[in-house]
C-alpha cells in the first residue's frame, strides 16, 4: 500500500490577524496542542469582531491551561502589544 505525502501548509502573512492570534497564544501553556488551537481562534474572532473582552473570550475558550486564566490574559495582551495591536 502506498501513501501519498501530506499537502503543503502555506503559513499566514505575518500581519495578519491569524497569524497575530496565534502566536499570542504560543506561550500559553495548555495540557494538549488543541487547547492552544482553540485558544487561539476566540482571540482570532475577538481581534476580528471586538465583542465583549478578551477576558471573556479565554474563558469561553474552554481551553485548559495549567497557568490562571488571569495569567493568560497577560501574557496574550503583552503579546498582542508587541506585535503593534491596540487593545
């Protein structure tokens, strides 16, 4: 039997908001990758739509994270900051 290789991955630009999201997150850290995924998207669609707080949107998240959702927070604000986004 054979297999075919996986299809390429074509990464974000580096300004975009996917890209933004995801790499504010990258530092977080969670007890499986798709806790990080999640996380990353409720930025993702906070940064997109500015409903409510990000506060609100890493609790409904959902995602387990073995530091306080508090500490989080920060973390992701001080990385959005550096990459030039006003909060």
């Amino acid at each position: 039997m054979t297999t075919k290789p996986p299809s390429p991955v074509n990464e974000f630009p580096a300004e975009s908001l996917e890209k933004i999201a995801y790499s504010s997150v990258s530092f977080i850290p969670t007890q499986e990758p798709n806790d990080q995924t999640r996380l990353a998207y409720y930025v993702w669609d906070w940064l997109k739509n500015r409903r409510g707080t990000l506060e609100q949107a890493v609790a409904a998240s959902g995602s387990r994270m073995k530091i306080p959702q508090q500490e989080a927070v920060k973390i992701i604000e001080d990385g959005l900051r550096r990459q030039g986004v006003r909060l």
